[in-house]
C-alpha cells in the first residue's frame, strides 16, 4: 500500500482562489487545483493508494466548518483513499472540546502549521494541544523549518521542535519535511528523536509560477538516504504536500533515492499504515 502522509485540498467553490491565492503569495507553482477530485487524479497517476489530507486552520473560527468537511471526507475513505487529518488552531476555544470530539469522530489525528498560524511551535498554547492529543493518542502532523509564504520566520524552526519533542513526549508526532525545510543541517539534530518525519518537498525540484527553479537548495538523495537512515526508515513516511509538488516526481524521488528494497517499502507505507493502525496483522 502506497501512503502519502501530507497533502491538501480546498473544498470545490474555495479551492481556485486558496491555491491562487497562495502560488501567488508565495511564488509557488502548484501541480493540481487542489481540489478533492483532482488529488484524485494524481493519486491514480502516480500509484497512491492513500492521502491524508492535512487542513490547516488559519483563523480559530474556521475549526469547526474545517472539521465538518474533514469528517465529509473520512466519510468515503474506502471509496476515494482519502483519509483526513482534524484541524485545529492553538486560539481555538476550548481545545479539549474540539480534539475530544474529533478523536470521538474517528479523526486519526491533527494538522498544526505554526507560520500559518501565527504562533510558535514552542508556545504554552502549542504545548497544551499536543499534550491534549498525547491524551487521546492522536497523530498531530506539524509544519517543520522555513515556509516560502513567510520569509525568515522561525516558529517551526527545529531548534523549536526540539523543545516541543523535550516537552511533551508523544510517540505520534509527525515533523513535516524531513524535520526542518530549507533548513537541513539544523534538522539533523532532531534525526533518532521519538518521533517521525515526513519527506515532504525535502528533495525537491519545487518551482515558482513562472517555471523558474526556487532558491532554496533542496536535500540531495545522498543526503536523504542519510537521513532517513539517522532517524529509522520504520519512522519515515513519504508526503507529497500535493499541489505544492507533483505526486509521481515526488515518488519517483524517494524511489529512486538509493534506499534499500526494505527501507523503500517502510517509507512509501509502510510505516504509515503501522502509524494510522493499518497494517494487515500477520
Ligand atoms: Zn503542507
């Protein structure tokens, strides 16, 4: 089974503005229209059997018609293999409630994004939600390193989720983007932490609108296959961050990295299916 951890989509009628939207702030191309249906598409293209979807809730008031399309979604995971993660916001009144009912929904975790969020992943409120989730032994999936829509912001820096890792121990965490975009040599640090990573956009190529390679240096595969070595392919899961790269591209990356058949087989799905409680019991 084919896994893609981190992907996102827009309900149709938002969807061409979100994703115009943020190409445009951030100067980023995207590789479907962000809709349900067309991350369909890609999935059939590039073999994915699975993509969890990750909302990111940017203003506390959006939480609840965020979840109430979230739970639509989980509604038909086993006719459309899209699996979506709850979103919350560390301001969101009353976090206890809100993670509660998700858990209660069957939502297999939650999506925080401190940049989009506008609060630090090491901030008392970030804290307490990941405590929260700890309790009720929920995925929370985290923007880790730089964001191309916030310059020389540091709020996901991996200095930061270390402390976070230090703070609230809780198996279930997932750093995005090999633990720290554009930020490689410092996310190196967290590699063997008790947590996981994904390889979201790490090897790149990604691209501005205009075709145009980006700035930022992406992780050599050389540098890849270290790390995920660092940090245990059994706690690695491959994630697109589909429209921002192209599902295949990014497959065909990691696949053809230079991992071992067996540590292939751990980050395409493996060790997802085992985080998301997939996996066929021997
Ligand atoms: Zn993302």
């Amino acid at each position: 089974m084919v896994i893609d951890f981190h992907t996102h989509t827009f309900p149709d009628a938002l969807a061409p503005r979100a994703v115009a939207g943020m190409a445009a702030g951030a100067d980023m191309k995207n590789y479907s229209d962000g809709t349900a249906s067309g991350l369909r598409v890609s999935m059939a293209r590039a073999g994915i059997d699975l993509a969890v979807l990750a909302p990111v809730v940017t203003k506390p008031h959006q939480t609840e018609g965020i979840n109430r399309a979230a739970a639509e979604i989980n509604a038909h995971t086993h006719e459309t293999g899209l699996l979506s993660l709850g979103g919350i916001h560390p301001d969101t009144e009353d976090p206890e409630k809100v993670l509660r009912a998700l858990a209660a929904q069957g939502f297999p975790g939650i999506k925080l994004h401190p940049l989009f969020q506008g609060v630090p992943v090491d901030d008392p409120r970030t804290l307490r939600i990941v405590e929260l989730a700890a309790e009720l032994d929920m995925i929370v999936l985290i923007h880790a390193g730089a964001d191309p829509n916030f310059p020389g912001l540091d709020y996901a820096s991996p200095g930061r989720l270390a402390v976070l890792l230090r703070r609230v121990p809780h198996r279930k965490i997932v750093l995005a983007h090999m633990g720290g975009f554009a930020a490689w040599d410092e996310a190196e640090a967290l590699y063997g932490a008790p947590c996981f990573i994904d390889t979201a956009v790490a090897m790149g190529p990604w691209r501005r609108k205009s075709g145009e390679l980006s700035p930022e240096p992406p992780m050599s595969a050389e540098r890849f296959v270290r790390a995920v070595r660092a940090h245990g392919a059994n706690r690695v899961l491959f994630g697109s961050d589909s429209p921002w790269s192209d599902e295949a591209e990014a497959l065909a990356a990691v696949r053809l990295s230079g991992l071992a058949e067996a540590e292939l087989e751990a980050v395409t799905g493996g060790s997802a299916a085992k985080l998301l409680g997939l996996a066929a019991s021997p």
